[in-house]
C-alpha cells in the first residue's frame, strides 16, 4: 500500500479479500492465545473470570506477536513494530475477542464444559467463526482508511 505525502498509509479502497486475509491472520494469534488460556485454566480448575482474563490476554499477546514478528523480519526497529502491531491489530483483536467471548458465555453450558466435552469446542470454535465474521468487515472498514493492518501492509 503506498503513502501519502504526509507519511501516514494512503487511503485506498480495500478489497474483500485483503480483509479477510488481514483477519485470518488476527484470527490465527487470537485463537492460538485464546485456546491456551482456557485450556489452562480449566486444566486448572481456574473460575469463568480468571479463565476469561487469561484467555484474552494471550489472544492480544499472541495477536500482537504474529505482527511484530512479521515487521521485524521486514526489518522495522522494535520500536517502530510495537507502534505498527498495536495500530493494527488492537481494534481488530479487540472486536473479536468481544464477540467470540460474548458467544462462548451466551451458549449454555459452555462455561462449564470441560476439555474433553464437545460443547467446550464446540462453543469455542463457533465463537471464532462468527468473529471472523463479524471482524472482516471492520478490517476492510479500516483498511479502506488506511488504519488497521494497512500499517502492516505499507512495511511490506
């Protein structure tokens, strides 16, 4: 994507399939850190809250994780990533965690269910389907403004 003349991503149309790919690719380090927080804490028999809080903390750390290391290679200064990663990923991260816990705490039984009980994947897996859903167009929304993940794509 290329910049307009004050440094700043240029406003461009974004495409369905560059926010779906930007979301894929939140997706992935949320449900990474999302997964491992609440298999933690129900290994743990840690309560909904704590389980919850951790989940959510390690979905933006991975999220986070997956952007800056892309910056980096690409070879932005720590610095500079951390600014990039959290301008593109922090709404994004934001809207899905959101939706997929609102689903999760929404399906009966799911917050009791234990790791070995479908509806625990179940309701965990279907949360992130309907994230994804609901977060492509706010990807493509931002995109189009040259925010979110066009920060990411104007260091590629």
């Amino acid at each position: 994507m290329g910049h307009s003349g004050h440094g700043a991503p240029a406003r461009t149309g974004a495409g369905w399939g560059i926010a779906a790919k930007a979301t894929g690719h939140c997706l992935a380090g949320c449900a990474l850190g999302e997964i491992l927080g609440m298999v933690i804490g129900t290994a743990l028999l840690w309560g909904n809250v704590p389980t919850m809080a951790l989940a959510i903390t390690l979905a933006f750390c991975f999220g986070y994780s997956f952007t800056l290391y892309a910056v980096r290679r690409a070879g932005l200064r720590w610095k500079a990533a951390v600014r990039t990663a959290l301008a593109a990923d922090t709404v994004s991260i934001a809207v899905m965690e959101l939706v997929d816990n609102v689903i999760i705490a929404a399906v009966p039984g799911a917050m009791d269910a234990e790791l070995t009980d479908g509806l625990f994947w179940y309701a965990l897996l279907g949360g992130f389907a309907v994230a994804f859903l609901v977060t492509t167009p706010v990807n493509k929304w931002m995109i189009g403004r040259g925010k979110g993940h066009a920060a990411v794509h104007a260091h590629h």
